[in-house]
C-alpha cells in the first residue's frame, strides 16, 4: 500500500489531499483494501454508488453494452440516450433533457440555458453554496477560498444569506437571469432549505420572471428518500441538474427543463462530445432499473431515519433526510481517521462536520455495525 501512495506523491497532480489507503474492490455497501481489509462505505464515492458496489444486475446491463457501442457522437442517434431521457420525464416531470459527464457540467449547461433564455446576466446563489469548480459553477460556489485563485470569474453574482428571506428580496432585481438553490447544501455539512425560504423563491419568480435551477447532483436519484428532493417542497424548478447516483460510478451528468425553456433553445447552444454516449446511459437506466426493483427511494427514508434516531439516542443532533445526513463532533477529522482504521469510511465536510451519504442498499445490521464504532471511539 505505501509503495502505490509514495509512487502518486512523484506523477499525479496534488489536488487531493487523501486518506491513507487504497482501496481495491467492492461488494454492496463493503469496501477492501489491497491488504484485504474490509470497510463499510457510508461515503459510497460521494453520493454516487447509490445502488451499492458490483451490483450484478448493473454490471450485466454495462458489460451488454460494453460488447455492442460505448460511444459514436451526439453527430448520431442512439437508443439508450432517447430511453434515459423518456425515463427521467417520466421520474422528475421536466420534458426534455441533455447529457453531460459529471455535475459540474450540468451546472455550466443550466447556467447557459439561463442566460440564453432569460436574455438577462445576473444569477443569485446561496451563501455555503457549492456547484462545482469549472468556471461557471465556480462563479456560483460560495467559499473565497475556490473562487479567488481564479477571479474574475462569470459576474454578476450575488449571495443570498442562507434561508434569509428579507436578504433574497433585496439581492433579486429585473436584471437576475436565475437562482440556483441546493435543496439540501451537502458539502456545507447538509443543512435544508426551509420551505418558508423556498416558499418565498416561487413567489418572487412571478414579480422577477427569473428562473430557477434546483441543483440536485448530489440530492437526486433517491438520496433523501424521495426520487429528487425537489418533491418535499411541492415546488418544481425551471430546470435542474443531476449526476452522482445517476450512474452508480460511471460518469454520467444531466440537465432538465421545461417546454417553456426547451422551445427557446437553439442548435449549438451547448454540446458534449461524450456526453449521453450509449454506456453512461445503459448505466443510468440500469441504476434506476435497479433503484425501482429494489424500493431503494423507500430504503433510504426508513434507513436514513433509523441513523438518525441512534444517532439521537447518543446525544448527536443528526440533519438531513433519507441517506444524505450531518451531524457535527469536536474533532471531525479525528473522528474520520478513528472511523477508518475501525473498518468504516465516513466524510469530513469541515473540522466538525461529518457527513454520511452511503449506498442506498444500506441494511439495518449496516447501520448497527457503524454505531456500534462510533460508541466504540467515543462519539
């Protein structure tokens, strides 16, 4: 193991500082190390291994495919790409879709869209936002410390106090293209939107005719027990974009709009050269095959509840719905290494923030095996 971490410090780029080991395979919610060490994964790759590691009934669809196309250009037709976007109007009740890699890219397309079809410039984000970090999604991530390395970014761009409604009325103006809200801020430490705040956004829509983005990267495809957690608001964004468990580990991102936006788009406006290629959507479509089959949207509000409830009962406020949870301790870091050389891998968003976002195949025994640590080292 130290011979493969020594030998990345001398060819890759540094822009991950990373935990001291290397993991080899994958089983469900398990994960093993090239010393065979076994760990649970209540990170599952970010919020991506939604449907767990080497799940057969996925790996059967993508090998399929794998021996028939992975890939012609968006120059061509293809069937899984026309099938994944019948699939998602069917699931989130936007009507029409594009295909990129990863969520950062379906941030830079629905910023596009915005500007495009808006004809105005202005956006207004959330104060402990996080988009992505190309330079459109960057333009929109609240932390200084991404954002100032490569200013100017894309302005204007203001910042809106979380949840504070009087802030969001004096930052909107006619000159604000969008609002682009994370219905649940992950890399913050997983704080909710009110519904009172979100309330108020749809309101002032009408006076503003601004649009509005819901970026649901991280919370889509069942994370908070609901297919996009759009749904727990009974309000439905202009456009909204998706990618993590979209794919289960393959890179696969998205962006939905609705009529009203896809009649003023025009050719050339945005493209992809890989994106919605054949395999990333035979991925997709296999995930949410097996998400569906499975009751996963429903497994992960019972079980994110049952986290949560233990948690409680050891005195640890948790914050969340379904699997996306947070919960903050004394030394977050500490907390993480201690976890890890125990066999479970947990996330850090902070120096006292953890965040836990695992499988949604997660089982009750699962979850008893992580509690049973934390008591363990002391939480």
């Amino acid at each position: 193991m130290q011979d493969i971490i020594d030998k990345e410090r001398e060819i890759y780029i540094p822009f991950f500082k990373r935990l001291s080991v290397v993991f080899e395979r994958g089983d469900g919610c398990w994960l093993f190390d090239v010393e065979g060490k076994k760990y649970l994964d209540l990170v599952a790759g970010i919020a991506c291994i939604s449907i767990g590691h080497s799940h057969p009934l996925f790996i059967e669809r993508v090998y399929e495919q794998m021996r028939k196309l992975i890939h012609v250009s968006n120059l061509y037709y293809t069937k899984p790409q026309i099938e994944l976007a019948e699939k998602l109007k069917e699931l989130t009740g936007l009507s029409k879709f594009f295909f990129c890699n990863s969520g950062t890219e379906a941030v830079e397309g629905a910023l596009k869209i915005a500007r495009k079809v808006s004809g105005k410039r202005k956006f207004i984000a959330l104060e402990n936002s996080f988009h992505g970090r190309t330079m459109g999604a960057l333009s929109v991530t609240w932390k200084e410390k991404f954002r100032k390395p490569f200013e100017p970014l894309i302005s204007p761009v203001d910042f809106c106090r979380f949840n504070d409604v009087s802030d969001l009325k004096k930052k909107l103006d006619d000159k604000t293209a969008a609002i682009i809200i994370e219905p649940i801020q992950g890399e913050s430490g997983v704080h909710e939107v009110s519904r009172e705040y979100m309330d108020a956004v749809f309101d002032l829509k009408e006076k503003y005719e601004f649009l509005v983005i819901f970026d649901e990267v991280q919370t889509g495809f069942g994370r908070t027990g609901r297919w996009f957690a759009y749904e727990h608001y009974g309000h439905k964004p202009d456009i909204i974009t998706m990618a993590k468990a979209m794919g289960s580990g393959i890179p696969v991102g998205g962006v939905g709009v609705t009529d009203e936006i896809s009649d003023r788009i025009e050719v050339s406006d945005h493209g992809s050269t890989f994106g919605g290629n054949p395999l990333a959507c035979v991925a997709s479509l296999a995930t949410i095959e097996v998400i569906e089959r499975e009751k996963l949207v429903d497994n992960s509000e019972k079980m994110g509840k049952y986290i949560r409830d233990q948690l409680e009962s050891m005195g640890v406020y948790a914050r969340g719905k379904g699997l996306m949870i947070g919960f903050d301790t004394s030394d977050a870091p500490g907390f993480l290494s201690k976890m890890l050389s125990e066999g479970v891998v947990v996330n850090n968003t902070s120096e006292k923030t953890i965040r836990l976002v695992p499988p949604l195949i997660l089982e009750r025994e699962e979850v008893d095996f992580a509690i049973e640590k934390m008591k363990k080292i002391g939480l």
